[in-house]
C-alpha cells in the first residue's frame, strides 16, 4: 500500500515538473489576452490627440499706476534727481507714473505671457476654438501641435460674454480636426475625457462623467449654459477638448470651482453646439451678432410657480416684454413661462438666454409657452441685441419706501413715490406705477393688497401697469 502511494506521488511529481513549462506558457499567452481585452482609453486618445494644441500668448495690458500728488512733483517730477538714471527711486510707481492732481494714477503698458489649451475644428482653413481669456490682449500667438511643430496664430473673432474665441493657424500643414459631437443629446452620467495642456507641460488627460447639465451663475452678465463635469480641468486645461468616449468634442474646457485654489472635482466646459453656431458667426463676421427676444425674465421654481399658479416646476418666466420687440410684436406676455425653444425643453431663464443668444439675428424661432396653465406657441424672428439690457433674475424682498394710495373707483393701487435707494428702488418700483395684481391676485386697493402682504408669501409677484406697458415685479 505504501509502494503504490510513493509510486502515484512520484508519478504525480514527475508529471508535474513535466508540465509546468506548458502551464507557464498558457498562463503568459492567457494574461497577454486579457490585456488586450482590457478595456482603455488608448485607441480613441490617439485619434484625438493630434486635434488638441498648446497656445502661447504673449501680449499686454494696461493698469493703473499712482500719480503722485502736485505738492510731490518737486521730488518726483521727471527733471527730479531722484528720477534719474542710476537712482533707487527710478523704477518707482511715482516716477513712473508722472505728476497728477488727485494721485489716482494713470494708465501703464504691462507685457504678459500666457499659456492655454485650443481644438482644431478645420483643418484645410487651421481654425482652432479655445477661451476668450486665452487670448484676450494678445500681440503675439503661438500654437504647438502635439507632435511638435509650431505656427503662428490670428484672432479671427472673440466673444467675452461666452468666453468663446477663434484664432487661424497661418500656413496649416497636415493639421487633424476634430469632430463635433451634438451636446443637446448628452445625458447626466456619460463619461467625459478632458484633455488640455496645462501649464504648458505637455498633452494630460482626465476622465469623469457629466456632472449636470445647464449650469450658470458664474456671471450674471454673461451667456452660460454649461456642462458639469467632475473630470479634472486644471488652470492650463482652458480652452482644451471635453469630448465623449468615441473621441467627438462635447465642450469646450473653460471654469473649474475652486475655493482653496485647488480641483474639487467641478469644472465647467462650454457646449459643442453653442461653439458651433457662435464660431461660425465670428468666421462670417469676425464677431457675434447674437439676436434676442425683447424680454426679461427669472428662473421658474417651485415657489414661484405656486405664487404665479403655474403648473410647471422649471422654465423661464417672463417679467417683463419690451416695447416694439420680436417678443411683444409675437404676443408674448409678462406673466408667461417659456418652456420649450425649437422643440427643446427650456429648464431656466439662462438656458434660455444662452440658447437665444448663441442664435444670429433674424433667426427664426418658435416657443412653447404656458399662459395662465394653457400650452401656447409662438413664432418669431430675434432682433438685434442691445447689449446693455441686464437680466433680471435675482429678485429682492419687501416694498418699503413706495408711497402709495388708492388709484380710485377700484382701479388698483397708485406709486406716488419711491425713496432712492429703497427696497421698493431696488426691486423696480417707480413713480406712476400701477399695482394691478398679486401673485395673480386682483388688487383693487391698498386693503387687498395689505391682505396678501399680511400672508407674508415666500414669493410676491406684482403685476404692475406702467404707462401702456404691463410688467412683473418679482420679490422673495
């Protein structure tokens, strides 16, 4: 019994020591498989790489510098000795910025170098998209490919307000383009890969997914309509790729949230269709032309909606229409909520504002509307922008420092004052104003409107008749 167990021990061993080479063999052949199965972002960087380049600006500003008061001219003037070649003082803000009455200071040349990222969209024309801060006061601009090679740059148009510009390599040779991808169909969660070039050290990449979509509220002043994204955008990343896992560009890098200076995990890119439809503007005019509705507006939530009697919980609210606008030519009416553009869902007030003014004057348009709960559709052409109109989304509290009385035989309630600076200034209360209404509340007089401010709503709507004009003043 002991013999047959050495023997099958021995036979075991020897049968192993003989297969081991083969099992080593097919365990290396087996790991060589998996990786290759393996699932990287390899293959798509590869395509997309040769399309993302590094810009080099150099350029200057002005900036203020001190002008000495007139009682220092006589140790600072340009004859003082003290201002002479050789002097410690010579390099100072006083010499330099020369003899004044108030010592504000005057205007200074300052040279700077900056460092971004850009996208190739054309290759046979060498039209590259990257940030308007990128760019901005540029004299010079340099554009370094990937694989090495350097040209120079022109500005063919920029737009501050999307943060949007387009330079032109000169000379292009053998440049790659990238493809454009629609953002109208991106979906909370798809992954995203930002690429750029931060802090001229070369190509690096990131990768997340879609945070959210339609953010704003960086700048009230500006067209914002963005893409969340938890993908790293460093500072130098601005004006790179965001583009979706089949390599096709979904945004434009441009913001990152950073309280201590650092990543968080919140950067922001600008919509391929918003850059589509804006660069091919600049390439026709060498700027945008963006159209508008004629009105004003805030964001529609929840509280809003109830005050308003609404029966929808997101769009754009329209407080005001513009005198012989597109929008008030079309019928649109203070009070209305948009909620569609084109067919689109339209989410807020700023969606709506960076969708319009992505648009070129005389674009035709149709909105979806809810007016007093029934779904109403108008078409209209967009007038040219007045770039001073300001959005009217943040809505302030209380109606002291309006003088107010009865309009007479129920006709609502009269504006006979407003105290500057006030909280009924500051939220658009005028002389000559007529409170018609409520939080779509007739308001008679000043009982029943003291009747809905003693229910102390989260939310006030007036509706105000100003000359021929209705309006809506909001406050919360």
């Amino acid at each position: 019994m002991k013999k047959t167990t050495l023997a099958m021990s021995a036979l075991a061993l020897s049968l192993g020591l003989a297969l081991s080479p083969l099992a080593t063999a097919a365990e290396t052949a087996s790991s060589a498989a998996t990786a290759q199965q393996m699932p990287s972002l390899a293959p798509m960087l590869e395509k997309v790489m040769p399309s993302v380049v590094s810009i080099n600006v150099e350029g200057s500003t002005t900036v203020n510098t001190p002008r000495m008061p007139r009682n220092f001219q006589q140790f600072f003037g340009d004859n003082s000795p003290f201002c002479q070649d050789g002097s410690p003082f010579q390099s100072s803000p006083f010499c330099q910025g020369g003899a004044g009455d108030d010592g504000q200071g005057g205007g200074q040349q300052q040279k700077f170098m900056a460092l971004g990222s850009g996208v190739i969209i054309d290759a046979a024309k060498g039209y590259v998209v990257t940030n308007n801060h990128v760019v901005d006061n540029a004299n010079t601009i340099k554009v370094q490919m990937s694989d090495g090679r350097k040209f120079d740059a022109k500005v063919v148009g920029k737009d501050p307000r999307s943060d949007i510009a387009l330079i032109q390599i000169q000379d292009p040779k053998n440049l790659t383009a990238i493809k454009l991808a629609d953002s109208d169909a991106l979906r909370v969660g798809d992954y995203t890969v930002a690429i750029g070039n931060p802090f001229g050290l070369g190509e690096t990449v990131t990768s997340g997914i879609v945070s959210a979509l339609g953010r704003s509220g960086l700048n009230a002043e500006n067209y914002e309509n963005f893409i969340q994204t938890d993908a790293a955008i460093n500072r130098g990343n601005s004006g790179g790729a965001l583009v979706n896992l089949n390599g096709e560009l979904i945004g434009i890098n441009t913001a990152i949230l950073a309280p201590d200076g650092g990543n968080i995990g919140i950067g922001f890119a600008i919509p391929s269709n918003m850059v589509k439809n804006l660069t091919a503007q600049m390439v026709q005019y060498g700027q945008v032309k963006r159209g508008e509705l004629g009105i004003m507006g805030t964001e529609l939530n929840s509280e809003l909606a109830k005050a308003m009697k609404v029966d929808a919980q997101r769009g754009a609210f329209v407080s005001q229409v513009m005198p012989n606008s597109s929008a008030a030519k079309a019928g649109i009416k203070a009070g209305d909520v948009i909620t569609s553009l084109n067919g689109k869902p339209i989410s807020s007030f700023a969606a709506l504002r960076a969708e319009v003014g992505s648009m070129p004057i005389g674009s035709k348009v149709t909105l979806g509307l809810l007016r007093e709960g029934k779904p109403v559709n108008v078409s209209l052409e967009l007038q040219q922008s007045s770039q001073n109109q300001v959005d009217s989304s943040t809505i302030f509290s209380g109606i002291e420092g309006a003088e107010m009385s009865n309009k007479g035989a129920d006709k609502g309630v009269v504006v006979n004052n407003v105290k500057a600076n006030s909280p009924a200034a500051r939220i658009g209360l005028k002389k000559g104003d007529v409170i018609m209404g409520a939080n779509q509340q007739p308001v008679k007089n000043i009982a029943e409107l003291r009747k809905i401010l003693d229910s102390k709503p989260s939310v006030l709507a007036l509706n105000i008749q100003r000359g021929d004009t209705s309006i809506y003043l909001l406050m919360q």
